[in-house]
C-alpha cells in the first residue's frame, strides 16, 4: 500500500494545475441553481478528455451528469457541487466542492484497472435552491453505489459534521379583499391570516426541541394599505435532527397554519418549494479513515461534533449509501458562510492549499476502499445499524 499511495501523492500533485483551474473557472461564473450551463460544460468537457464516460442522465435536470471511469466493484463516488447563490455568488465555496472531486476522481482514475473497481463523479446542481442530489437519488442514480466521500468548505477541518433533515414548505392564505377604511367589514384579511401564523409559530417554539429549527419570511404581504389583502404567502424551512422527529414538528406547523385560516375565516393552501431532506448519516467507518489521512497530512486540529448544523441534499445520500461529509478549512476560523466575505475566501491561497490537502484525503480515502473491500464491507454494516 506504501507505493500505491505514493503513487497517488504524486499523481495529485501532477493534477494540481488543472484542480485550481476548475475551482478558479466555477468561482469566476457564478451560476444559480439549474442555471449552471457554463459549470456544468466546462466540468463535462474536462472529465470526458481524461477518459470518463460522462452522461446526462435526467432531462429535468439538464446540469446534472454522471462521469464513471472503470466498471464493476466497488464502486465509489465524489460530488461536485457548483451552484452559486444569488448576488452573493459563491459564499459557500461550491467552487473547491467541484474542484475537490473533480481532483479525487482524476487522481484515483488510472488505479481502477489496476485494482479493479470504479470511480464516479456525481454532477450535483441546485443544492443551495432545489436539493437536486433527491430528485438524482429518486432516479436510482446512486443505487449499486458502495460509498460516496465529499468536503464542504469552512472554517476548520472536522470529519464528526451533522446535518439536520429539512421540509421547504410554502403557505398560502385567501380571504377577500375590500376598502380598508370604507368597508373593512367586507373583507376576509389574509394578512392577518399570515400575522397569526407567525405568532403561533412563535408560540410553538417554546414547546419545541433544542434540534429543531423553524424560520419563514413573507414573500407575499398585501398591495396596498387601503386594500384588505385577499392573498398572503409565506416560505419556510422546518428542521429537525431526524425525518421521524421532522414530520413531527412539521405536522405542528402545518396545524399553526390550519388554525390562523380558522379563526380568519381564509382558505389555506400548503406546498413543497424544495424537495424534502434527510439529515445527514455520516459513516464511522469512513470517518476514521479519512481522519487518518488528515492527520498524516500534517491536519492536527479536527473540530468536534456540529452544535447548530445546517442542511443539505447529501442528507438524502447518506441514507442510501455509506457516506461522509468532512468540513475542509479553507477560510479562517470562525468565518461565516453564505456571505459575501466567504465568496472571497473561497478563491485565496488559503482555500487551495485547504483544498489540494482535501483531494489527496479523498483521494488517499478512495485508494484504501478500492484495496482493501472488506472496509466497504464494514461501512455497509454500520449504515445498516444506524437505519
């Protein structure tokens, strides 16, 4: 194994050059969710002239791909991430996402015919708006898959990351409109639907577990402040560290609302604008070993377990397939994502040391699993367990 993953070292460093050039070409063409056709071209085209097979799978989905070298098993898989959000561009650093796995999979590639086996590089868009990775997994994209391994910018390096299941819901109320002055009488008032229903949320957050998460804003208020509004929208994010404990407080939600169009007299309609996630199952297995290769990497200081984790598709992948989600410190500690300040810090030599650092852990990771089977094995237990 010595002169396998000394091998590999040097096979990351020849790749170097072309690594930093996906993260620089994704940073510098911020592109929102299901909009990324320059990314997703651009990726495409560099993974087909290193020899994958690369595939659209999904008409829905027309910056999704799938690029595979080598067949049969086992059968590993990265992410690439590069979606952007709105004016912020990429404040959450989607730019080393891609370049991380596209630095895996080329680095791992000409080893499958040596060891056997397969590496796939999974095209993932809108995971900041539309938690596409559900739609792929849906597809049986994933299936047969026996273990995918991505990184996530942030402040520090840990493999112990968390991420809490999310239901995206959209509220609706109508009433009837009338002359606020004149005939409010007349009128059935969905902003007060709406105002009711924030304040029954908030009321509900008292009773709610530390793990959970309930946040809105409104996205339609009324036109005028002489008109009785007759049409009031809402947008939430509901979380929670578990689908069973998530369909609960979902369920409280949903009767929030239920009650505020009661006692207002308006009709309620109630949507998903996002697909639903699972929390993230990060496997054990996999975290030990790829700790190790951090740690032989010269990383020292790996942060605990996350107090107050976010969201994210891969959730939905780790439910299926023995998965890790490993924090990569490619800003300094403490900086705060989705913000403009982070989009900078995402293309700083900071960031691509962190990031060179990462591909050889995924990739020193990837040759392990290839070599030696028995650890997918006994990744593929623990999943079992853990369902």
């Amino acid at each position: 194994m010595k002169e396998l993953r000394e091998r590999l070292l040097g096979r990351v460093g020849a790749l170097e050059k072309r690594i930093l050039e996906v993260s620089r070409f994704v940073h510098r063409h911020p592109e929102e969710g299901f909009k990324e056709r320059a990314c997703s071209r651009f990726l495409v085209s560099k993974l087909a002239a290193a020899g994958f097979k690369v595939v659209r799978p999904l008409k829905k989905l027309p910056t999704a791909f799938v690029a595979a070298k080598g067949r049969g098993g086992p059968r590993l898989g990265f992410i690439a991430e590069y979606d952007s959000l709105p004016e912020i561009g990429h404040g959450c650093g989607h730019n080393l996402i891609a370049a991380s796995g596209f630095g895996a999979a080329l680095a791992l590639a000409p080893f499958v015919d040596e060891l056997g086996g397969s590496v796939t590089l999974f095209g993932t868009p809108a995971e900041e708006n539309g938690s596409a990775k559900v739609d792929m997994v849906r597809a049986g994209l994933f299936d047969g898959v026996d273990a995918v391994v991505m990184i996530h910018p942030e402040g520090h390096w840990s493999v112990n990351t968390a991420g809490l299941a999310l239901d995206a819901l959209e509220f609706e109320f109508r009433g009837r409109s009338s002359h606020a002055s004149g005939t409010p009488f007349e009128g059935i008032n969905a902003l007060d639907a709406m105002v009711l229903f924030f304040n029954g949320i908030g009321a509900l957050r008292q009773q709610l577990r530390g793990d959970a998460r309930v946040h809105g804003i409104i996205t339609k208020g009324g036109l005028a402040p002489n008109v009785i509004p007759d049409h009031t929208e809402a947008r939430f994010y509901v979380r929670s560290s578990g689908r069973a404990r998530l369909d609960e407080v979902t369920r409280k939600v949903r009767a929030c609302a239920r009650a505020a169009a009661l006692a207002t007299g308006c009709s309620l309609g109630v949507r998903e604008f996002e697909r639903p996630v699972d929390e993230i199952v990060n496997n054990p297995g996999l975290a030990s070993l790829f700790e190790e290769h951090l740690r032989s990497l010269g990383v020292r200081e790996l942060a605990g377990a996350d107090e107050v984790p976010g969201s994210s598709d891969f959730g939905t992948v780790s439910r299926l397939v023995p998965s890790l989600y490993v924090y990569a410190a490619t800003a300094p500690k403490g900086s705060d994502l989705h913000t403009r300040e982070f989009a900078r810090l995402s293309l700083t030599p900071l960031a691509h040391r962190s990031l060179m650092t990462a591909v050889r852990a995924l990739a020193l990771t990837g040759l392990d699993l290839l070599a030696q089977p028995k650890l997918l094995r006994s990744a593929a237990r623990q999943l079992r367990r853990r369902r």
